[in-house]
C-alpha cells in the first residue's frame, strides 16, 4: 500500500486491467500484470459468461469515477469493444468532460459484427465508429480465430489507435504461453509518463517523468 501511495502521488496513473468473456484465469498475461504491475487493478465487470454490454460499461465507469488519478486501461478481446463503448457514451453524455482515462491498450479485439465465433459477442454489435479521445494503442495477431489481420488493422483506423502487430500469437490469451509478454510490456510503456521495467517479478517504474500532454507521448500512442 506504501508503494502505491507513493506512486499516487508521483502522478503515475492507475492501470486498469479490462479483460473479455470468461475472465482472465491464471496463465493469462492480464492476471500476470496485475500481479507484478504497480498500481495495476481488474475491473470486475461480472456476468463474464454471459456479458451485458451495458452492465459491463457502467462497471468500467465506476471503476474509472472512482480512480482518484489519471487511468490507463489495458484491454483483452471483448473488453476492448466494452472500453469502446464506455468512450462512446462519455461522448454523447451531456456537458464537456475531462476524462481521467489517458491512454488504453487493446489487445485482441473479436470480430462482433461481420462472422463473430461465438454469438455473445454480437451483443456488442454494431461497432462505435468514432475515435477514442485518448491515446490507444490495438494489438493483433494474425492468426487469431475470432478477428482477421485485416480487419484489426481496419478497426484502429475507425477508433484511431496505433495498430501493432504481435506475430502469430492466435488469440494473445493463456494459451498462448506469454509469461509477462514483453512485447505488451513495452507497449503499455508507450502509453505511460514513465516506462515500468522489463525484468521478471514486481516492476518498478523508471526516473524519467513526462506529463501526460506531452507531444511526445502523444506522437507515441495516438
């Protein structure tokens, strides 16, 4: 607890773990973050086997309302769709708001309109067309059953996220045995003030410190 008060108050932001359908188990890399992050946390969005979109929406707003702090979230197959569609009803709420989420990797989203696999994930259907208000960063695989290559690469443009390819990794979840997945590490370290070690077991973020407006960090995760 020491250490995220003082990482609190050092203005480094709450990283949200998001995941999809089924929850994280144990050999996924989310729940692998959340236990060697700093200031790492998982949204329990509940109902993980028969998801609710709004359900889940309302819970990542919760999660979001209740940071007391800027909030990176780091999403997993159906839970990016859920993130998009929290950014969306942010949008047509009424009166301007300054969102405390600043950055949001998405990894693996699922195809929910064109040939979904599993039919829960249409619930998420249609797909929001307007792009995140925050730095994004999709990630794909491409050999992932649930989305196309191209069709990840088409769904950054739409919600205007830098697009990164992961390799042959099908759907980037415990079964494909990522231990830390050191290539998401340095992605989540694109959307961050200041980058987290590398090394195996507790990270621990660097010295350097760059607000979140910074332009750099802006040409990096937009």
């Amino acid at each position: 607890m020491a250490f995220q008060q003082a990482s609190a108050a050092s203005g480094d932001p709450l990283i949200l773990i998001v995941p999809g359908l089924g929850n994280s188990g144990p050999g996924h890399w989310q729940t692998r973050w959340q236990e060697t992050l700093p200031d790492c946390r998982r949204v329990d969005l509940g109902l993980w086997d028969d998801p609710h979109r709004n359900t889940w929406v309302n819970k990542i707003n919760l999660a979001v309302q209740r940071a007391e702090r800027p909030v990176v979230l780091v999403a997993h197959s159906l839970g990016c769709h859920a993130v998009a569609w929290w950014a969306e009803y942010e949008r047509l709420a009424d009166g301007p708001k300054e969102s405390k989420v600043v950055g949001a990797l998405l990894v693996a989203p699922p195809d929910v309109e064109e040939r979904p696999l599993d039919r829960r994930v249409t619930r998420f259907a249609p797909v929001p067309q307007s792009e995140l208000p925050f730095r994004s960063i999709l990630v794909a695989s491409r050999d992932d059953p649930y989305m196309p290559f191209v069709g990840a690469r088409a769904l950054a443009r739409t919600w205007g996220a830098s697009f990164a390819d992961a390799g042959a990794l099908g759907h980037i979840n415990a079964q494909s045995d990522l231990g830390e997945w050191a290539f998401g590490r340095l992605l989540l370290n694109r959307l961050l003030p200041r980058p987290l070690s590398l090394d195996d077991g507790p990270a621990r973020y660097g010295a350097i410190q760059r607000p979140f407006n910074d332009p750099a960090l802006r040409r990096l995760g937009a």
